[in-house]
C-alpha cells in the first residue's frame, strides 16, 4: 500500500491553495486508488493538474478537476429578465412563478414559457419550458430524464374492464414491478438493446450504471408512476391514429429512466455547480455548455437515459399484450423531463428544455393525463410559437405530498376512488386524486397550445406498493 500522501506533496506538485487538495487526498482514500504507488498517485495527480478539463466527467476526479479550473468562468451573474408566456396563471403558485423569473435571467436564456400545470421543483419548475443558446441545464431537464406517457389501444369493447377486473388487475400485477427493490428476476427479463450500447462503455460515469440498467429494464418507479386499464374515447375522426370515433380499452403508463436517470442528473448537475457558479437563487439552474466535455458526455447520457425510459415501458406493454392475447392497434408516447435541439421562427438553433412539460410541435401526438379519478387527453399539437411548441404534461399537483399526507384519509379517498368505479394497487395519499389540479381547466388554459383527439379513463389503477 502507498505511503499516505499528504497537502504538501500536492502544494509541491503545483496544486494551489483551497478545495482542491482537500478533495483529491480524499478521492485517494478510495479502495482502487489507495493500491497505487506513492509515484503512480503523485503521476495522476499531475496529469489531472496539468489538464483538469480532460477530467471534468471522470467518476473519480470530475470535482478536483472543476476546483482546478480558473475562476473567470465560475461567477456568473444574472441579467435582466426576459420575456415569457404563462398559460392558467391563475392556476400556478407563486414559488413556481418565482422560479421561472429566475431562469429568464440566466445569460443564457433565449425564451420560455410557463405551462398551466406548474408548480414547484429544483431549478426550473415543474411545467416550466426554458430555451438556451448552446447550453444544457441538467435540473432544466430534472432527474427523471425521459420520463414519459405511452398508451396502447385495443381491440377491446369498454365493458371488457368491468367483466375483468379480477383478472385484469392479476395481469398488472403479473406484468409491473415498481420501486427499487420489486424488479422481475432472472427468466423473467426481457433483454433489449439499449444495454448493449456504446455509452456504457464510453462514457466514464456510466461504467458501473449498466448492470443497475439491467436489473430495473421494464420496471416503473415509485411515486406518481403507474400503470393502469382505462376507457379510449376516440372523438376525431380524422386522427393520425386510424381509428374510428368509438371506445376501446386502453393500457397508459408513466415512468421514467429509473436509477439510471437519476444518477446522471445527480452527477452532472453537481458537475455544472462546480463549473458554473450563479448567485444563490439560481444555484440549480447552473449549466453545461454543448461545446465543452461535460456537456457532450451529459447530452450523450441524457439520451441513452431517455432511450432507457422508452425501452422500460415497451417492455410493460409487450408483457401485457402478450397477457391479454392482443395486438394494440394504435400507440402513442410521449416524454417530458429532456432537452432538445430546435430552431426558433427566426432560424435560430436553441435548446429547449422541457421540465414537465409535453412536445406539442404541429401535428405531434401526446398524452396529458389527469389523475386516477379525472380523464387524461390524447391531444395533437400546434406548434403554438409563444409556447415554444409545447404544452402541459398533465394535471400539476394542487397539494404538496406533506400535506396530503396530513390531510387526507384514507377511507375518504377510498370512498372517492369507489365513487367513481377505479379499482387501485397499491398507491398512497400523496397520490390520491384531490392532490391534483383540475385536467379540464387545465386543458381550458391550452387550448391553443393542443387538440383533443380523444380521452382515456382510468378504471384500474397499479401503482408501488400494495403486494
């Protein structure tokens, strides 16, 4: 084992004063590094001096190098604010209002808009739709990357739930796992080919993240996650679907790219901390330019992580067409929480990110939902300008998850799930249907933004917990 180096052997080496010393003699306190020879250590820590940027998505060394880099770059102040559209203003609190005047006044920041559906997050709230020049912001994206609605429609009359529901709910619960802990073992996995990608492997911080992947492929995660049984209503006939104006039974889930997602937002939101420090306010809104290392490798992870979700819920929908001896005649998906590359009316490539908020370009489909109780809405869009071609991503939540908890009992929300006819697995009160904004008026505000297709009901409800 090495001799333990020491702040002076770095301060030799050229390593200035301040954070970084303290965090490299740390990082060489871990099990792999600690093996190496004083000399190995010592010709490390140089090649990291002399090239911190080379280091900045290393998994061991991303925050010494950061506290490496000179400060020109680190304090940045904001700017005055620029304009942007609310949609339901009445509708959103004023937290999540605060927190989009911040991001349009970030340097960055070419255009936003607010969705009726916003509330609170980290960094850009919930439903808030913010456009940079050449930058991604990791927490304007949020930490379920890719999160995202898919719908299958089938060849099933609506009363085909009522007559089921016993067996229909088997079916969910045969065919879903939920949370960190209840994933299908081995016989029950289904392989796919976004495990088998070049990320992985070329991609420092993703080297040890393939087998957690692997393990969580197919599964949902907890909290607003679902899958559930429902009514379709087509109501357009001149649908891009092809489907005659009538009822179906449909099959809508929600999830994102699970631990995978998480961990790359995590990682390199606290990689565009350390390199881009903004005032306290808007400390989570710090970004990654798209012409640096960091900000290549994040938009390279952040769309592995978006392809995972997908995979993820074509696996929950193969798994339950094959229960129910059907093919779907129709699909639609359609993600939130990603950044995109678009040009604005006057030709200008920006990136939009989408943090709870749905793509609603012309003549692009999606699915807005409302809550167990309350119908979601199958809706193509138009490519609305003013909203940066987007649109809600759902109903928004009307009451935090610590006050529903306080607030709600259980019997009651029971009383108003059995009221009208939804059978739910599992779930809590922090999900219950009262915690959730009017879909209708909601829907109201953006009618501009969409148009209705159709609605789905929900009838049967699976979400964590209730096994």
């Amino acid at each position: 084992m090495a001799q333990q180096l020491r702040g002076n052997d770095l301060r030799e080496l050229g390593f200035p004063e301040g954070r970084a010393i303290g965090l490299a003699l740390a990082q060489l306190q871990r099990k792999h590094l600690k093996r190496l020879s004083q000399t190995d250590q010592l010709a490390l820590l140089k090649l990291i001096l002399q090239t911190p940027t080379n280091f900045l998505t290393d998994l061991d060394w991303s925050h010494t190098a950061a506290a490496l880099l000179p400060p020109p770059n680190r304090h940045i102040e904001l700017t005055a604010r620029k304009d942007y559209v609310t949609f339901g203003s009445e509708y959103i609190e004023p937290g999540a209002v605060h927190q989009m005047e911040t991001a349009m006044k970030l340097p960055v920041t070419v255009g936003g808009a607010l969705m009726p559906d916003a509330h609170f997050g980290y960094g850009l709230p919930i439903g808030g739709v913010l456009a940079t020049d050449n930058a991604v912001i990791p927490y304007a994206v949020g930490v379920d990357i890719g999160c995202r609605m898919a719908l299958s429609i089938f060849p099933l009359p609506p009363q085909y739930l009522a007559q089921r529901v016993q067996e229909l709910k088997a079916v969910l619960l045969a065919t879903t796992k939920f949370g960190n802990r209840d994933v299908f073992r081995h016989g029950q996995k289904l392989g796919h080919a976004v495990l088998e990608r070049d990320e992985f492997a070329t991609i420092p911080f993703l080297r040890n993240k393939q087998e957690t992947a692997a393990a969580q492929i197919g599964t949902s995660g907890g909290g607003n996650h679902f899958v559930e049984f429902g009514i379709v209503e087509i109501l357009d006939p001149t649908n891009e679907m092809g489907l005659p104006v009538g009822q179906y039974v449909g099959l809508l889930s929600h999830s994102g790219s699970r631990g995978l997602g998480a961990s790359v937002a995590n990682h390199y939101t606290k990689l565009a901390m350390d390199t881009c420090q903004l005032p306290a306010e808007a400390k989570h809104l710090a970004w990654l330019t798209l012409d640096s290392e960091g900000g290549q490798e994040y938009w390279a992870a952040m769309n592995l992580a978006g392809d995972y979700a997908s995979a993820c819920h074509h696996q929950i929908h193969q798994r339950v067409a094959k229960a129910l001896g059907e093919r779907p005649l129709a699909k639609v998906e359609n993600h939130h929480n990603f950044a995109w590359k678009e040009r604005l009316a006057d030709g200008r490539e920006v990136i939009v990110h989408r943090k709870g908020a749905t793509p609603a370009g012309a003549g692009v489909l999606g699915v807005i939902p409302g809550s167990m109780t309350a119908p979601g809405f199958i809706v193509r869009g138009r490519g609305a300008a003013e909203s940066l071609s987007s649109a809600s991503h759902g109903a928004g939540r009307l009451m935090s998850r610590t006050r529903a908890k306080a607030e709600l009992g259980e019997a009651d929300v029971r009383r108003h799930l059995q009221a009208h006819g939804v059978e739910l697995i599992g779930g809590g009160l922090d999900e219950a249907p009262m915690t959730y904004k009017d879909i209708f008026a909601v829907m109201q505000s953006q009618q501009e933004l969409v148009d209705v297709l159709g609605t789905f009901t929900p009838k049967i409800v699976r979400m964590e917990g209730g096994v």
